[in-house]
C-alpha cells in the first residue's frame, strides 16, 4: 500500500482535518494553536474568510492559465498592486511556486545579467533544496550533503550572528558587523574577485539558520559593497516578507538600503503555491531568452489569494499587528528565560522570534529544544525547530494573531520549558 516517504519527518504528531484563524483541529476535535503557520506561509491565518472567497470565485471563472501562453486578469492585477508594496525601482516581477525556484531565478537573473560566475552568500543561510539553491545554503549539511557536486562558483562570508560572535570572542553587535564586513572584503580579496562576482545573496534575517537578524550597519554594508564593485545585492525575503517582521520588508528595518533583486514567497498567497522575483526592468531584460518561465508560475486561483491577502494586511493592518504582537511575544520569552539557566538567547523582528537552548558551557543543546518543542506540541502548542544544530525554537504565528493568543502561547510555552527541559 502506497505510503509517504520515509524521510518525510513531521515535526509534530498532529493529523490536521481543519484549520480556522490560529487555530488547527485534528479528527477528534482537539484545537492546536498553531504558532508555525505552515513555515510562515499562513500569514492570514487559516482559511481567513476573505481569501476563500477569492478562492472560491476565481476557482469558478479560471483555475489554470498558463503564463507564457495566455495572460489572465489576476496575474496582471497581482503585478499592478504589488508596485504598492515593493521597494521603489523594483517594475518588473517574474512568478514561480515556491522560494527554491524563485531563488534559482534570481540566481540565473544574476549570472545573465552580469556575465559573472560567482555568487557569495553568508554562514547560516537557507535559500532552498533545488541544487543551486542548495549550493546557496549553508545553514546546515542536512540541505546540501550527499547530492554533489553542487553548483560551483559559490564562496561563503560570514555573517554577524551577534550571540555566537560574543560567546566565541567577545564582540558587541557592532563589532560583530564589523567582523563580518572584514571576513566579506577578504572573501573577496581571496576566493572571489569582484570582477567574477555576481551577486551577494543575503536574508535578512537567517530562517533555518536560526532567527538570526542582520545587526544595524550590516545590510548597510553590503550595499556599498556591491555599488562599489558593480555586484549584484540579492535580498531573499522568503521567509522574512509581507510583515512578517513587522515591516512589509524586512530589509527596511536599515534605513537607506534598497535591493537590487527581492525574492518573496511564503506569506504571499496565505498557503498557496505562489513566489517571485522583482528587479528593475532594465536588470530582467537582460535574463537570456526562454530562461524564465514554468508550468504553475502565476496560477489565477494563488494570484486571487495573493490579491485577498494584501487586502487583508492593508484593512486589518496586519504589518502593524506583527509588531506590536511581535514585541509583546518576545517581551514574554525574555521572562520566561530569565528563569531558564537552559534558555541561552531570545532574539527575532516581529512575529518571527525564537529561543535559542544551550548546554552551560554554551555548547548548542539540540535535545533539551527538540524535548520542549515535543512537550509543547502535547501541550497544544505547535512549534518548529531551526538553528545549524537544531537547537533553536522558533515561533511563527499568523500575522492575525492577537494579544490573547500570545499570552496563551506564552503560557503553555513557560510550561513546555519547566517539564522539557531538564
């Protein structure tokens, strides 16, 4: 009898029949809160009202219009209202289905549109499992090892991971830019000229490697990098993008800072198949012919999906929510640290927070977070675990969360900590 596969691990032991705002049901009837929102795809929450009925409606007129051979209306619309929201300068976009493929996109956008070869991204990045995006990743062995020879032409620079960086060697945060600005020019002294560099590919706030935002100044100083060098800077907001940090973008927290290629997926189309590039025109002509493209890219029911949920942000002011609830959730993680000797750092921007578990030699200590994120779950608190060592818990609830609902969360976390954690 046909299974799934095997190393399909699910993080959690729930069987979900129905999903409703923060909350998931499974077939007995038992609610979860639900503080992982799909990998922060359900940015509206489940089955938010006003994204069915897009759903439904446009489910009913067209279903699939593929985009090389006809346009549709949603697509077309979809592209007018985002120009509302992204960074200025950033007209044209090109639609895939999920990160992976927008940042394999971005990757070819870079080499085209260059004549470069090479590329640099930072320690703890995740940019996917396809094989040049996975060639981009560093934020653990488990996304790239056994598959290679990757793709080549990639160096890694380091990234100012401000908790690392003071245990290992007593950096502030700001030394700690420094430090990785440094480690950056040397990359590019010694392992990738800037005449064969590309682009630099950068999150603004590591995922899978931990929960980790850039430090202020860091961003910064890629770009001058980059205008000074003529290299491309990448920003993959996958993860980070439509308010999940609090700001519609989460590079907008440095001041000043534009990209020359922004990647969005995830929290775009609140849990539909839905991802893409924007550049400047005049970057993505310069893609070689037939090198964009796809089967599901700009699908009309995701689009009408992406289109209820800028709605959704704008009326329910959503961006704004993900910060003020943001602050309230970390200001309760702090506390319930404060009497976990185990809980070693809290960090995150918005509603993208996570709690980092170490040994007292702070050494990472995998089982005490896989133990509490486990306890949890049981608790019905549905969390996930990140970090190059998988001992970071994160929490990602859907940007309609309310103040009730941290607290609750809060709640059942501080008891999740006092059992799991011994």
């Amino acid at each position: 009898m046909p299974q799934l596969s095997p190393v399909l691990k699910q993080a959690t032991p729930v069987v979900a029949v129905r999903g409703e705002g923060l909350h998931l049901y499974d077939a007995d009837g038992r609610r979860y809160l639900d503080f992982t929102s799909g990998v922060g795809v359900t940015s509206t929450g489940h089955c938010h009202p006003r994204v069915v009925e897009a759903v439904r409606e446009q489910a009913g007129r067209l279903i699939h219009g593929q985009y090389t051979t006809v346009l549709h209306d949603q697509l077309l619309t979809l592209t007018e209202r985002l120009g509302e929201v992204l960074p200025a300068g950033l007209d044209s976009l090109f639609y895939a289905t999920a990160g992976t493929e927008a940042v394999e996109a971005a990757l070819r956008l870079a080499r085209h549109a260059t004549g470069r070869q090479n590329v640099i991204v930072f320690e703890g990045s995740f940019h996917g499992r396809t094989m040049g995006a996975a060639a981009l990743t560093t934020a653990g062995t488990r996304f790239r090892a056994g598959i290679g020879p990757l793709v080549p032409g990639v160096a890694v620079a380091p990234f100012p991971a401000a908790f690392r960086l003071r245990l290992s060697l007593g950096l502030s945060e700001e030394e700690a830019v420094a430090h990785a600005l440094r480690g950056l020019d040397e990359v590019l002294a010694t392992v990738s000229a800037p005449a064969e560099t590309a682009a630099m590919f950068v999150e603004p706030v590591l995922g899978e490697g931990g929960y980790v935002p850039a430090p202020a100044g860091f961003l910064a100083g890629l770009r001058e990098r980059a205008d000074r060098h003529g290299i491309l800077l990448v920003v993959d907001e996958v993860q980070t993008g439509f308010g999940r940090t609090g700001r519609f973008w989460a590079h907008q927290y440095e001041r000043g800072v534009l990209p020359d290629v922004l990647i969005t997926a995830k929290g775009l189309a609140s849990g539909f198949p839905l991802s893409a590039i924007a550049a400047p025109t005049e970057l993505m002509r310069r893609a070689w012919p037939g090198s964009q493209g796809g089967t599901y890219g700009g699908n009309p029911v995701a689009c009408a999906a992406a289109l209820a949920t800028l709605d959704v942000l704008r009326e329910e002011r959503l961006v704004e929510n993900a910060a003020e609830q943001g602050a309230r959730l970390l200001d309760g993680l702090r506390a319930v640290a404060a009497e976990a000797p185990g809980i070693a750092d809290v960090r995150g921007l918005g509603l993208m927070v996570a709690s980092e578990f170490c040994r007292p030699d702070g050494s990472p200590d995998p089982d005490a977070a896989r133990r509490v994120q486990q306890t949890a779950a049981d608790l019905g608190l549905l969390l996930l675990l990140c970090g190059t060592h998988l001992n970071v818990v994160r929490m990602i609830p859907a940007l309609v969360v309310t103040a009730g609902q941290i607290d609750e969360a809060l709640a059942l976390w501080s008891k999740a900590v006092a059992a799991g954690a011994r």
